[in-house]
C-alpha cells in the first residue's frame, strides 16, 4: 500500500494510536508513507460508521493536520474513505467526519479441517457477505485440497463485486506461516513439506496468508471487537464479551479493548483436534518456528492411553475419548485442566472456547472449564471464559485484511 506523499509529524511528544493490537504511531519517511495510510485506515475501521475528524485522526496520529488531509484525500480517491457527515458545532465551523467504505474491498477466509471445509467472504469491517463449504478428507493429499479451496473461493466470491485483498488460509498445525509451508501434520504424513501458500497462489492469483487453525481462531477473537463498531456484525461480539467488560453509555467496544480491556487471551479450539492460539502483546503469538500452541499434546496423564501424536496421556487424547463415550463434562473438565496450566504460564485475561465440539455444547465448556479455573486459581482476578466470538473461516479472512490495515 504505498501510495504517495502523505508525511509529516508534530514532534517527539506523540504517544501514537493505541488500540486493540497495541501502540502505533504515524511514521514520517517517504519510504513508509503506505504505514500512514494504514494507520488513518485502521482508526476509521475502529470508529465504525459515525467516523472521525481529520483533528481527531492527526490527534491519535500524531501526524500534521496536512499530512492527514493529504492522506484522506488519496483514500478518498482510491474509494475507501467518504465522507460520514458532520460533528455537531462547539461554536465554529462544524467538522466533516470521514468514515471507512466497508465495500471498497473484500477478502476471503478459508478453514481447512480434517473432515471439512468453511469459506467465507467478508467486506472491510470483517463483516460475513457470503459463505459456503461442504465435506473435504484432508488425508486424500494437499493436491484434492487446493482444489477444493480453488472451487471454494470461486463459490463465495463476486466477479462483478469488490476486488478481494486476498485470501486467509486456517489449516492443522503444525506448520511454517512464514514460509507458508505445511508441516508434520498428526496423521497425515502426506502433507509434510508441502508448500500450501505458494501452490494456492498460483492458482488463485492472489495474495495468500497461511496459518494454523488456532492462530485464525485468537484473530477472529480481536476482529469481533472490531467489529462491534459497525451495524449487522451478528452476535459474535456479544458472545465474546464477559464479566468486567461493560463498556457503559456511550463508549465503543473497540475503545474499552484498546484502553482497558483484555490485552491477552487464549483461544482454545476443540474440534477433530485440540489447539491452542495466543494472543499476547497486542498480537498472535507464533513462536519462533511457527509452532506455539500445540496445546492438545501437553500431558496429564503419565502412562495414559496412547495419542495420535505417538505419546501417551495427551489432552487430546483424554478429551476426545471422553467425548466420545458421550461424557461431555468430564470433556470440559479436561480442558480445564489444560488450559488453567496455561493460564498459570502466560496470566491471561481470556479464555475463549471454539470448534465443533464446544458448539454442541457451549454452556457445558464454558462452566466445566470455568470451574476448574476458579478452583485452581492462585489470584483472585481469574481471567473470564468465554465463547469466542467468531469462527476460524472469519479469522483466516481478518489475516488476508490485515496488511490493508498495516498488520501484516
């Protein structure tokens, strides 16, 4: 996104732009003017559809009222940015507020799972235009797949629409998001070295973003707030937001997470496997080699029964046994077990519980794994459990978004 002049910053003093992925500030270097851009776009994002002032956006910038009107000016012209009408008069003249085109653009997200696949396609504010998905056998090979997210991206997508940024790819770990290569996949050894990414490229002739399922889930965690702001978001918000988090009369959702609210969570998928994706510092957390998370191969029982992985005792393992005698709270207990060694680790603020498994029964997860917290718990202020408040076809698309909005 490097699209011409637009520099220019008022001092050392500017504390930057703060919000639900941590500080940023305008960046001043023609090299870098695209990050200003970026930066005017991710706050008008988060003010939803009553928008702000060209003040109010040098103000959280820290950029020159001239640099911000030069850059508005540019996204005007480029579509995403209009006008959102007028702040009500203080006295002098009143203020054009500016606001995100939702529409400008679109991308698509896409979840790869061992029995299924999810597509989706959302606009600007990471709100879902279309979906669609069917049955997919991750074991016949990498090959049946691509061609199964080729036809699945053509399936949601517009040719007469918004052009598509790009397209977000959720698929099992372990694997290298930066190379966008797949790794020793638990089960199938087929996948190993397969560079996803590139392949899908090729075919699709867009920008694509590969990452663990997991990682995709602790994104869409952060994009609901996002996109809480904006009308017709759904229930996602709702169903993420907990006890602690009342934003009160006239206050975003967006701010009470960019000013106080939880800075760090844990996202715990439960499906065909077990995962884990962090949140911590503003940001998914990777690792080094792209493999934080395994959560599901932590074991809790020594000499327990044997886990796909070749170990013994795994939470997976437990969990899914468990689940499949129909013993779905001594499921939930397991988990919580897990996931309170993880909070006692990283001392999050968040738990928050997906996949196909919780869905079938939410209040069963949230009260078993909460319970276990309370009980374990060594500080008083035990992070909130929650349902997460979107799914991980929405968080693969939220990563193909986020180079617009300079999180890439």
């Amino acid at each position: 996104m490097n699209r011409g002049s637009g520099s220019g910053n008022r001092g050392s003093g500017n504390t930057g732009h703060r919000d639900v992925y941590g500080p940023r500030g305008g960046v001043n270097l023609p090299a870098l003017r695209g990050h200003n851009d970026a930066l005017v776009l991710d706050l008008l994002r988060a003010a939803g559809p009553a928008g702000l002032g060209r003040t109010e956006l040098a103000a959280r910038t820290g950029l020159t009222p001239q640099a911000v009107s030069k850059i508005t000016a540019r996204l005007g012209a480029d579509g995403l940015v209009a006008e959102a009408g007028r702040a009500a008069s203080t006295g002098g003249k009143p203020r054009t507020l500016l606001r995100l085109v939702p529409d400008a653009r679109h991308a698509v997200g896409v979840h790869l799972d061992r029995d299924e696949l999810l597509a989706v396609r959302v606009d600007l504010a990471g709100r879902v235009v279309a979906e669609g998905g069917g049955p997919l056998d991750f074991g016949a090979g990498p090959e049946a797949a691509v061609e199964a997210v080729v036809r699945a991206v053509a399936r949601v997508g517009d040719p007469a629409g918004p052009p598509l940024l790009g397209v977000g790819v959720a698929a099992p770990g372990p694997l290298d998001h930066r190379a966008g290569v797949m790794g020793r996949v638990t089960g199938f050894p087929s996948w190993k070295g397969f560079p996803l990414r590139g392949v899908l490229e090729g075919r699709l002739g867009l920008p694509v973003l590969l990452d663990k399922d997991t990682n995709a889930g602790a994104a869409a965690a952060a994009g609901a707030w996002l996109r809480a702001a904006w009308p017709g978001a759904g229930a996602g918000a709702d169903a993420y937001a907990g006890p602690g988090m009342d934003a009160g009369p006239g206050v975003e959702v967006a701010e009470v997470y960019a000013g106080g609210g939880a800075r760090t969570c844990v996202y715990l998928h439960i499906g065909t496997g077990l995962g884990a994706g962090l949140w911590l510092g503003g940001g998914v957390y990777r690792g080094a080699r792209s493999a934080a998370g395994e959560f599901g191969h932590q074991v809790l029982l020594l000499d327990g029964p044997r886990c796909r992985c070749g170990a013994r005792g795994c939470v997976e393992a437990l969990c899914l046994e468990a689940v499949a005698r129909g013993d779905v709270p001594e499921a939930a207990r397991i988990v919580g077990e897990a996931a309170a060694n993880l909070v006692a680790l990283l001392d999050v603020d968040r738990v928050l519980l997906g996949g196909r498994v919780v869905a079938a029964a939410p209040d069963v997860f949230v009260a078993g794994v909460g319970a276990v917290l309370a009980a374990r718990a060594l500080d008083p202020a035990r992070p909130v459990v929650a349902l997460a408040g979107a799914g991980v076809a929405e968080g693969a698309a939220e990563m193909a978004l986020t180079p617009l909005f300079g999180r890439g």
